[in-house]
C-alpha cells in the first residue's frame, strides 16, 4: 500500500470522526435546555459571589494589593480574575469526569465504545459542550462583574487575555481526563477533586496577593499554571499589558497544557482497557 493511500485512509478517518462531534455537542446542548432552571440559579450565583467579595474588598487595604500596568486596582477587580480562572478549573475538572460517568451511569459508554468510534473521539464528544460553554461562561462572568459593580477593566486587553486562556484550557482539560480515567477505575475518586482544587486556587494567589504567602508557598507558585494563568490575565485586563507581556507566560502554559492533555489520553486509554478487560466497564 502506497504512502499516498495510507495518507489518504488517515485523513478520511480523521473526517470522519471529526463529523461525529456534532452529534455529542447536540446531544448534551439538549440535556442542558431541558433543565433552564440550572441556568437561571448559575448566574444568580455568580452574582451573589461577586457580590460577597464586593463586601470583603470593603475591608481590604488597598495598599497591600499588587499594581499592574503602574495601575492601582480595588479588591474586587483583583479577586474576580482569580475568581473567574478558579471556577474555570473546578468545572473543567469536575464536568469532565462527570460526563463521563454520566455515560457510564446511563449505559450508553459501553454501547458506544463498541462502535466504530475511537476511545479519542468519546473523550473529546464527552467534553466538546462543556469546552464551549465553560470559557463562555467565565467571559459571561466578567463582563457581568464590570457591568455591575464598575470594575474597570482595559478593552484593549482582552485578546491577550484570551490568549491566556486558551493556552490554560489544554492543562484543564487533561486534568479532567485523568480524573475521568479515575473515576472509572476507582468508584467515587471525584470525591477529592474539589479537596484538590481548592489546594491549587489557594496557593495560587487567586483570592490573596501571593506576597503575603510564605516564601516556599511563593516560589511553588511560580510553577503553579493556574498562578501563572491569573497573573498573565491580571496583566492584560488590569495592567493594559500587551501580546510581549503575556508571551512568556503563553510559552510556559503550553508545554504543561500539552503533558497534561498527553497524560490525560494515555490515563484514560489504560483506565478504558483494564476495565474491558475486567469486564466492569458498564459497572458504576
């Protein structure tokens, strides 16, 4: 067989299971309208959390907090970064293993990894609504916080701080497959996710300047990606930094989010093996 043709047979798989995305993404767009309340009650939410740390920033010193850009900031435009970015996490991590239990719950994993339809193309199928709708929502939130409590964010720095995010998304979305992976292999594992998501926003620097943290506790957070996620944000939309400022923390972002998503694929093809294997695939 030619090189040609073999390229040619990898390209049209490749089409192929790209054409069954959209099938997923329907799929789990429809289950979220069918249940509107859970939209309302999010935002509502959302805006009592600002809110609460709108009433906090009252008390704060605005002395103790981090200039960005030579601009000074106020509490709340400090925390609803952190904010934005920690729930960003706990719900990439959280929703992906959930979805994947879903299937699992509800029988239909096991039918559908006896199709034609590579381990890949579930993972991603299972996760390609939550990877729409989770950035929206954080872009949603901040929009909704300047709006409504005046906080001053600079225009001009959105696309880098979009950037940022994007660069971020990958290192979530790997998490949230090793998760998945085991919450196959070990009943009830997404128990400590929010114990470990707490830990990761709290040395972060997402609610507290990380100058008033220990000095290990600082020196880890440089290797933190969500520490180094926030602070890149915090320059664009608060410091009016530009692409050169957040270059170099897109660069560091990239090679941790491309190992996690590399770990995440390889923990979740093992979980999905030794669980065929088992025969307990379809077990919950």
């Amino acid at each position: 067989m030619s090189v040609e043709v073999v390229r040619e047979r990898r390209t049209a798989i490749l089409v192929e299971e790209l054409g069954k995305l959209p099938a997923f993404l329907r799929r789990d767009l429809l289950t979220a309208l069918s249940y509107r309340v859970a939209f309302v009650s999010d935002v509502l939410n959302l805006v009592l959390q600002t809110a609460t740390f709108y009433f906090v920033g009252l008390m704060v010193d605005d002395d103790v907090l981090p200039t960005y850009g030579g601009n000074t900031t106020s509490y709340l435009e400090f925390a609803v970064v952190g904010i934005a970015l920690s729930m960003f996490i706990a719900l990439g991590l959280s929703r992906v293993a959930r979805a994947v239990r879903a299937e699992q719950m509800m029988g239909t994993l096991e039918s559908v990894l006896t199709t034609p339809t590579s381990p890949a193309t579930v993972q991603l199928g299972s996760v390609v609504y939550d990877l729409i709708y989770i950035p929206i929502r954080t872009g949603l939130f901040l929009v909704l916080a300047a709006a409504l409590f005046g906080l001053d964010f600079d225009a001009s720095g959105v696309g880098a701080a979009a950037a940022v995010l994007l660069a971020f998304i990958p290192f979530v979305w790997g998490l949230g497959i090793i998760t998945a992976a085991g919450a196959l292999t070990i009943r009830g594992s997404t128990a400590g996710v929010g114990f470990g998501v707490s830990v990761l926003t709290l040395v972060s620097g997402a609610y507290f300047p990380l100058d008033l943290f220990p000095g290990w506790i600082q020196a880890l957070a440089e290797f933190n990606p969500l520490a180094i996620a926030i602070e890149g944000m915090r320059e664009a939309m608060l410091g009016s930094a530009g692409w050169s400022a957040v270059a170099g923390d897109v660069l560091t972002l990239l090679p941790m989010s491309i190992a996690s998503l590399v770990c995440g694929i390889v923990a979740f093809r093992l979980a999905l093996k030794r669980e065929r294997r088992a025969g307990t695939l379809g077990h919950y």
